[in-house]
C-alpha cells in the first residue's frame, strides 16, 4: 500500500489558504452564450402580448363568459386583463421575465440580466401601486401557477370579480 507524501507545513497553509480563497470568492461571472447579433435575434421574438399562458388563461376565462378588455394602455403597467366595471387588473406574469423567486437565482446571471429582470421587478411593483392609488383591485397570475392549476387561477379571478361586484350596488354578479 502506498503512502501519501509528507507535506511540509508551508505547503499545507498555501494549500489551505487557496481553497479558502475560492470558497470566500464570489462565482464567477458567467457570460452570454451567443453573440450579440443572436441573443438580439431571439430576444426579437419574444412576445410581450398574447403570450402562451395569457391564451391559456384567455380561452379559460371566455368558457366562464367573462369579457375583458385586453392590454389598456391607458393604465399603469398595461395589465393583461382588465375588468373596467369591477376595477379589477390582471396580470399574467412569466416566471423568468417577471423574477418569481427572483432571489434564489439572480446569482447565476450575467450582470445584464440581472440589472434587466431586476428593472422589470422595480417596474412591476410601481405599476401594482399605482394601480392600487386609483382603486384598483390587482390579480397576479404566475406562469408556474397556470400551468399548475389553471382552474384554481379562474376561480381567484372570479372570487375577485364577485368581492368588487358586491361592494358596488347594481354591479352584476359574474356567472
């Protein structure tokens, strides 16, 4: 059986000292796997309406016979679904895009990224609250939590809608 080499103290602080290093040391920061010209490209087709989950939760809300009006620029943050009568705004937010848990995993961005999905974080909540000043009722769907449960998103919608109706008489009532 062989043995392990002697190690001379010196040696062995160095050693020591250097994985100390790397374990106090920030990650590395991680770059951009395509080129400018790429990542400019892909990011031209992402869309900003009529997304995947906001038809899913579209086609959902018509089978309950809910009309909406869609993407009213003429409110904070443009919400998705807008019940003008309730006051209600719905926003259907992507997990990646919007930063659900956006603490746990800011740290495996680049810089751009984070400074992006961060901006869109800052965005979003003054939006919230500026709907809010002006007596607004604020629904937040997450992407995870239509795919999850699509049903159980309706039915917050619906909830809210019936709340905001029985607050003001002569409101009809959702079905």
């Amino acid at each position: 059986m062989a043995c392990a080499p002697k190690l001379s103290p010196q040696v062995v602080a160095a050693e020591t000292a250097s994985m100390d290093d790397r374990i106090d040391s920030k990650p590395a920061v991680r770059r951009d796997v395509h080129s400018p010209e790429q990542r400019s490209f892909n990011m031209s087709r992402i869309r900003g309406k009529d997304t995947g989950p906001e038809l899913a939760l579209a086609l959902r809300l018509k089978a309950r016979g809910l009309a909406w009006e869609g993407h009213a620029r003429d409110l904070p943050g443009r919400p998705d679904f807008v019940f003008r009568e309730a006051r209600v705004a719905v926003f259907v937010d992507g997990d990646f895009w919007h930063g659900w848990r956006f603490e746990t995993w800011r740290h495996k961005l680049t810089p751009a990224w984070e400074a992006k999905i961060s901006a869109t974080r800052k965005r979003d909540q003054r939006a919230r609250k500026a709907l809010r000043e002006q007596g607004w009722e604020v629904i937040r769907v997450w992407e995870h939590q239509l795919k999850a449960d699509p049903a159980r998103c309706v039915r917050r919608i619906r909830q809210r809608l019936a709340r905001r109706a029985s607050d003001q008489p002569g409101f009809p009532r959702p079905t």
